[in-house]
C-alpha cells in the first residue's frame, strides 16, 4: 500500500517560520556507557534504537549473525563456569575451527541439556589458531558450564570503530569506540530519526490534519495556483504558515507544551481567529478560488526590463476553461517594432502552442481567442515576458450564497 508524502510546506518553509526548530529534534542523547573492553562500549537500559549518530553523523551498523548454522563447535571436554584455579578452562576456550572468527566479534555458545537450551554471549578478545581468548557473561548472560561439541553462533561483528550493535534481548547498546575516545565526554551520541526524514515526516502529518481542519467545500489537497507574477504554480501563504506551524507543534509539544499550543492556535482556536477558522469563514480567499472578472484575464509581469509595460486586457477569452497566455519580447522596440511571441494551452501542457505573432501597436492588441491587450510606454526590451491568467467566460456560476467559494459549470 502506497503511503502518502504529499505537504505543502518545505523544510525551508519551516525554518523561515520557526527559526529554532532544529533546536526541538527528536533525538536522545545517550550516556553511562562502560568501558568493557578496548575498543567496546556498553550503555544499559536504552530501549529500542534503529539509528545512532555520533556529533550528528550517522554510524554504520555492525554485521549482525543469525540464528541459523553455526559457525564451528566446542572442542574441550569442558569451560568452567566460575572463576577459580583452573583459569584455563574459564576464559580460553578452544573450537573446532576458528577460521570464521575474528577479533572483537560476540559470539553465541549453545547446546540443548534436555528440555533446557544453555546459551551464553561471550566476546573474543585474542585468536590463537583454533583457540581463544573470550570475555565471559556478555548481553545480559551470565556464565555457564559449556559442553564439548556445543554450537558457536556469530551474534555480532565490528570491522572499523564506530559500528554499534543493539541487543534487544539484553537491552544493551554496543559501542566500538576508540578507548582514547570516551562516548560519555569527547562525542555527542544520540539515537533517534534522521533529522530530515523526522521534519518530512512531520510536514505529511501536518499536511494530513490540515486538510481534515478545513471544511469540505475545499478540494483535498488545495491545488495550488499562479500568484502574482509567479511563473510557476505555488501552494497560497497562509496554507503553507498553517502546515508548517501545525508541524512546528508536533515537533515541539514534547519539550515545550505551551509553545506547541501557541503555535496550534494560530491554526486553529476556539475564538476563531486561526488561519483555518478564517478559511472556512470565508475570510481569507485562496487564489484558486475563480473570480467573475477573469473572462478578460489578470495580467502577471513576469519579466520587465524595459519601460513598456502590459497595462490592460479586454474580451471574452474562448478557448480552454483555463488558460495561461505568454507574451514574450522577440524583437526590441517601440510600437510599430517591438514584436512578441504568444503561445496558449496546446498539445496537453501549458504553453504548449505557439501562435503567430504580435506586433505591439499600442492600441488594443488581438491576442488569440477573443482576447485583447494594450501596452504603454516607450521601448520594450528582448526577454520581457507577460502572461495573461484567463478562464472561459462561458462558465456559469451556481451557487453564489456558499461561503466565499463560487462552483462553476
């Protein structure tokens, strides 16, 4: 099942609004890590951890075995449980082949006793040929009589400082980091999301809650319009403040409650005077919304560097039931000379159909379509660029009396 990622703020949108938002990320920093060996760090008691980050940079995870075949087995007659005068056969313990092992890795020793399966973690510290040097009771085991022929599992390998591994079973968090490098002081260690998948992540949610806010009348999602002399289409500004300010206060509610409300009520309040509570008043009106006047078009200045401008349009279009008409300068000058290219809706896209052109005269200009422009000044330059947003004066309105929002057929 496909899983939504529309929004209609962006993480700039989001900083523009809420400058100290990074300050409010979701992660936890770690401490009371042990040194247990070496390289090895252990902090207890984490809970679940999926990603770790070390001054804000992701680390690697460490290799992972299985629980399917083992490695290699047991081969002496015993490995003692508790510590005594017969060191040997309490921290050195040979295998039947050690050539699958390395240095560092935390190995499983496991054998079925009856109806009981006797497991035990434990680290490998040194390798001498198929014997080795091991760190007893590690991930939350403790030491047991080990039988000869009991099974060898790889639990978990590091191959470069600054892999971790979490045991859920133990809930413990293994850390491979320098001895000289202290995980509680010298560095930063945090778990949690990814900070930009963690923001995108919040942005859809606002975006889903946004539109659940607004009345039905609206369309889900808002489709987003031309605004002023915006070439491209964009989402209105007051949508684009309400999902970010809707995300600003997930994001914040865990560490600053009251601030989260501050910014949820500038969505959405019991006085109504939220973005949202004045959208579906009628008091605010977004751009997509049409306006009885569009028949003749709304001039947008794209470009204009020269002093002749697009100061009037006239008619009543007839082509598509919406339209962008491009005007663009090809040839340089007054009326008489300045020419502009015009191109309309055509082969499925905007501006997909170039027309001929226009000699700019200075009176009422046909453009295409039942449309009519005036220009006015003195020279228009290579490059300035005019649009005309238009819709079918055919359109009929229907339903005056529905909030501020006309339907059309």
């Amino acid at each position: 099942m496909a899983v939504s990622d529309f929004k209609y703020a962006t993480q700039r949108d989001l900083k523009d609004i809420i400058p100290n938002i990074d300050s409010y990320d979701s992660k936890e920093i770690i401490r009371d890590f042990n040194n247990i060996t070496g390289s090895v760090w252990i902090a207890h008691n984490t809970g679940l951890i999926t990603n770790l980050f070390s001054n804000g940079e992701k680390l690697e995870v460490a290799v992972s075995g299985t629980s399917g075949n083992s490695l290699t087995t047991t081969n002496q007659a015993l490995l003692d449980n508790i510590i005594d005068n017969d060191t040997i056969n309490y921290n050195t313990l040979a295998v039947s082949d050690a050539s699958g092992l390395q240095l560092g890795d935390f190995i499983k020793l496991q054998y079925v006793s009856g109806d009981i399966t006797v497991v035990e973690q434990v680290q490998i510290e040194a390798i001498d040929t198929n014997t080795l040097t091991i760190k007893r009771g590690m991930l939350g085991t403790t030491p047991k009589s080990i039988i000869n022929g009991a099974n060898v599992h790889l639990t978990v390998r590091v191959t470069e400082n600054n892999q971790w591994y979490y045991d859920a079973y133990s809930d413990q968090l293994i850390l491979f980091s320098p001895a000289s490098r202290n995980p509680n002081d010298d560095v930063l260690i945090e778990t949690g999301e990814d900070y930009k998948t963690y923001v995108n992540r919040m942005l859809v949610n606002g975006a889903k809650e946004l539109s659940s806010l607004l009345d039905a009348k609206f369309p889900r999602p808002i489709p987003p319009a031309h605004l002023d002399i915006a070439s491209d289409p964009e989402y209105d500004y007051c949508i684009i403040r309400a999902n970010a300010l809707l995300t600003a206060s997930y994001m914040i509610q865990t560490k600053d409650l009251e601030y989260a409300e501050q910014l949820y009520n500038q969505v959405t309040n019991t006085e109504k005077t939220g973005i949202v509570d004045r959208l579906n008043d009628g008091h605010i009106k977004l751009a997509f919304e049409v306006d009885k006047t569009d028949s003749s078009g709304d001039i947008v200045e794209i470009v204009n560097t020269g002093s002749m401008k697009l100061v009037e349009t006239w008619g009543e279009w007839r082509g598509e039931r919406f339209d962008r008409v491009k005007l663009t300068c090809t040839t340089q000058g007054a009326y008489g000379v300045a020419i502009c290219s015009v191109k309309k809706f055509g082969n499925d896209q905007l501006y997909g159909e170039t027309l001929d052109t226009l000699t700019v005269s200075g009176g009422m200009d046909e453009i295409c379509n039942g449309l009519y422009a005036r220009f006015s000044g003195n020279t228009m330059n290579v490059g300035d660029e005019f649009d005309i947003v238009v819709r079918n004066h055919n359109i009929a309105e229907t339903n005056t009396n529905a909030y501020s929002v006309g339907l059309y057929r």
